[in-house]
C-alpha cells in the first residue's frame, strides 16, 4: 500500500525550482547500489525482536549517514538538517507529519556499529564492486598518492594533550599535524580501488605497496614514491612492477629537455588522482579530522572515498540507473 503523501510534500514536490541540494541528493540516490550496502550491513543491525523499542530501520539510518557525510554534518548538527531541510528528509524518507526524525544519539550508535565490525570498508567494498559490475574499475595500473588532514593541534581540551595517534610532518617549508590517506586510482576511471589511512609521519613511499591491488603492471607516482631507478634515466624493473617517478633535479645542475618533457607527461598522467581529493574536502567539506582516534577517522574517510568513487562515476552510472528523481 502506497504511503499518502502530507501537505508539506505535496507542496515541496510542486515548487517550479529545483535547487542545486536537490539535484546533488537526487544524484546520490540514484547510483549507490542501496540494496548491496543494506545487504553488507543487515547481518550486524539489531533485529526488531526482543523487549524494547524496536530499532529505526535500516534502509533509513544508512540515507541518514550518507547524507551526514555529503555534508560534512556532525551527529547533531544532521538531526537539525532533518528538521530544516525538506530536500534531506525526502533524501532520509522521514515524513515529519507522522514521525520523529532520529536523533543525534540513534545516529552515534550507528556509527559505532559501522566502526566495530569495519563496515566502512565493506560499504567501499561493495560499492567498487557495484563499479567493476558497471565495467568502470580496470586493473591495469595504478597511480598512488597521499594527502595531508589535519587535526586539532590545541591542547585546550579535557586531557590537556593534543590526540596522541595524530603526528607531525613537515611539507616544503611547513609543518603539518594530523593524519594521511593513501590511495590507490585506476588511472582509466580515476577511480579509488585501495585506502590505507596513516599518521602524518608516514612516509608516501613505505605505503605504496599498501596501495597496490595486485594485479597491475605499472604504477605512477610523484617524488614522494622516488628512487633511482624509478625514472626514465635509470629505470630499472621491479619485478612484474614498472614503477615510473619524476625525474629530480641534480644539486647545482638542471634538468634536459628530455627529461622535463617526461615529468610533464607524467603529471598530465598523474592528475587524475588529485580528483578524489579534491571530492572529499571540498564538494564533502572534509579538510580536518572529526574525531579523536585514528580508527574512527579512518573509518569515515573510507566512507568518504567510497561516495567520492559514486560522485565521479555519476555521470557514466546515470544512464544506465535510469531515470534521476527530480
């Protein structure tokens, strides 16, 4: 039996403007493979027997984490979204006539639940999978990368103490405190097959296997992944592996001709991977840590890249989702 829409639906739906939420939510929803991600999860919710209140459903505290992600929303903070925002709850299915939207507390719980049993990666796991089905994940090569996320550096808070498994680096000139995501990007797609999450004083290069999936023959990456024989002057094969890095600069010497036009190709080469950074922290707002812990950073960031994955590939995956609800 079909649910009877309320008044603030009926009205909602009828406006003559779409707004750019709408659109981005609508997009969303139509190429995450929801039943796949339902289906990795359902084996750890709390069934809805036994004494109690039973528990909100599942279909609708995985929308209310999605759409905490897209927005960068804190628990609370995407509690409120649902009461201001129409777009969010129709994205959430929460019909406030009838219903209390879940609250901040209700979502914690979830994300505990995500966190112990490593649902995060099993999300970004059947989500790559849903890819792959799509035929959009190859597996011939691989471009590897890191980038910097800071975290709190005060010592304003209750233990007196910034967060222990957060650490320093030093980029160029300065210093850096906080956490690393290494990746791993098809470079066909540019698309995120592997997540390896790090302190800042992980160096790139002793992730890079890390980041392989194992079945590519060449990899790409920049001066952070340099050695001697990973340039065009003195490459030398690693194994099944061709590892190709920039060429760098001779202490008091210059570079040739040859050798610049290689690091220029290279980058051109490389930029895919700068893509889902530049998803995650600036369409998802995701510049500094939320928690303290690697673990439970860690596991938002893979979340985060597996959203990332379905924001790039949305284009290609719409046509054949059908039609986008407006």
């Amino acid at each position: 039996m079909t649910k009877q829409a309320s008044f603030s639906e009926l009205e909602y739906a009828a406006k003559k403007k779409q707004t750019r939420r709408d659109r981005f939510l609508a997009e969303i929803e139509a190429v995450t493979p929801w039943g796949g991600l339902e289906r990795t999860i359902t084996p750890f919710y709390p069934s809805s027997g036994g004494r109690g209140r039973p528990p909100i459903g599942l279909t609708r505290m995985l929308r209310m984490y999605v759409a905490q992600q897209c927005f960068g929303l804190s628990d609370e903070g995407v509690e409120d979204a649902l009461y201001d925002s129409q777009a969010i709850r129709r994205f959430v299915g929460i019909d406030l006539a009838r219903e209390a939207a879940p609250d901040a507390t209700t979502l914690l719980k979830f994300r505990r639940l995500l966190e112990t049993h490593q649902l995060t990666e099993s999300i970004f796991n059947a989500i790559n999978a849903h890819l792959a089905e799509k035929g959009l994940l190859l597996r011939e090569g691989t471009i590897v990368d890191a980038t910097l996320i800071a975290a709190p550096p005060s010592t304003k808070n209750r233990e007196g103490k910034r967060d222990e498994e957060m650490h320093q680096a030093k980029k160029g000139n300065q210093w850096h405190f906080g956490m690393k995501a290494h990746i791993g990007v098809d470079p066909e797609s540019g698309l995120v097959h592997t997540i390896e999450c790090t302190t800042a004083k992980v160096a790139d290069i002793s992730m890079m296997e890390s980041c392989l999936h194992g079945e590519e023959t060449l990899v790409l990456g920049d001066r952070g992944y340099h050695r001697k024989n990973r340039t065009i002057d003195t490459f030398e094969k690693e194994g099944d592996l061709t590892v190709l890095t920039p060429t760098k600069k001779p202490a008091g010497g210059k570079l040739s001709k040859e050798q610049k036009a290689f690091n220029r190709l290279l980058s051109a080469i490389r930029a895919v991977v700068e893509h889902p950074f530049r998803v995650v922290k600036r369409q998802f707002g995701y510049t500094k840590v939320r928690y303290r812990g690697l673990a439970k950073n860690t596991g938002q960031i893979v979340t985060l890249f597996a959203l990332t994955n379905l924001w790039l590939a949305r284009k290609r995956l719409l046509p054949l989702m059908g039609e986008v609800r407006p």
